[in-house]
C-alpha cells in the first residue's frame, strides 16, 4: 500500500498528519510536501521547516493547489518580489 493510499485512508479515519518535528497537526498543503531529489514527503510543519532552512535549504515539491493564505511566505530578498516592485515603482 502506497503513502498516499494510506494518508486517505487516514483522513478517512479522521487521524491526522503530524509535523515529526513538533507533532502539531499537519494541514493539506504541509502533509502533501516533498523532498525534491528523492520524492519522500518531510512530514513537517511550515514553521519547523523554516527554521530547518535556516541552517541548510531543502529543495521541495509543494501542492500549491493546497495553500492558503498562510502558507505562501513572501520572500522580500527574491529577484522575483524586487523585480515585481521596482516595476510598480516605475510605472
């Protein structure tokens, strides 16, 4: 039995996914993220994970179908968000 088929199931049973780190409650989004380069999920929690990154990046694969609004992080240093900025500035 596959992780997904046992992570339906579990919902199905109301148990929840829990964060490995703080064992607080996991949401959709968090649950369903993974590790890039060996496709295992982290089974952590948004706040666990950025302290995690602090010391060493984890590249991941997300369900941003599954975010809401506290899970998107703006990232103010990203090229991204200065590009998008500086073009409203200009404008």
């Amino acid at each position: 039995m596959g992780r997904s088929t046992v992570v339906k199931i579990q919902h199905l049973k109301g148990n929840t996914m829990r964060c490995v780190c703080c064992d607080k409650n996991l949401n959709d989004y968090e649950s369903t993220r993974k590790h890039a380069f060996t496709g295992e999920y982290l089974d952590t929690c948004n706040a666990c994970l950025s302290e995690i990154n602090q010391t060493v990046v984890i590249p991941t694969i997300t369900r941003e179908d599954l975010a809401n609004c506290s899970d998107i992080v703006d990232n103010p240093e990203s090229e991204d968000y200065n590009s998008l900025y500086s073009e409203d500035i200009n404008e």
